[in-house]
C-alpha cells in the first residue's frame, strides 16, 4: 500500500490581508489546522506544512501544538527568505 504525503505551502508574505494566511481564523480553527485537519480525515499519512517565521510571529507555537495532538505525521518546516 502506498504513503500519500501532503505538502503545504503557506510561506508567502500575504501582502494584499491584514494577517498571514495560515493564521486567519475559520470556523473556530486556524486556516492551517483546517487544511491539515481535512487531510488527515482523508487518510493522508504525512503533511509538511511550510511556513515562514519571519512573517507569522508566534502564531505558529499555538498551531503546532495542536496539530500535534491530532497527528504525529505532520511537520512543520521553516524557509528563510533569500537575500
């Protein structure tokens, strides 16, 4: 039986909001804990979810607890902005 991995891009600035993406809130959740949400109950085995801390403050602390608590497939991977 194969692995099917999901991987998240969720680095970018989000210039046009007020707020980064993963971070806005929907239906009580973050936007990245409901994506991440949505795959694990479609049986996704491991998700990277890609984020830049540079752009999120310590919003990211709070969501990776919780997706842990969920699953431990998920990793969060931080990117660095290229000079």
């Amino acid at each position: 039986m194969e692995t099917i991995s999901a991987l998240i891009l969720a680095g970018g600035k989000s210039e046009r909001m007020t707020h980064p993406k993963p971070w806005l809130m929907l239906d009580g959740q973050t936007f990245a804990e409901k994506i991440i949400d949505t795959y694990i109950s479609a049986g996704i085995e491991k998700i990277v979810l890609v984020i830049n801390k540079e752009f999120c403050g310590n919003e990211w602390q709070n969501t990776l607890q919780k997706i842990k608590a969920k699953t431990e497939s998920a990793i969060l991977f931080f990117m660095k902005r290229s000079p």
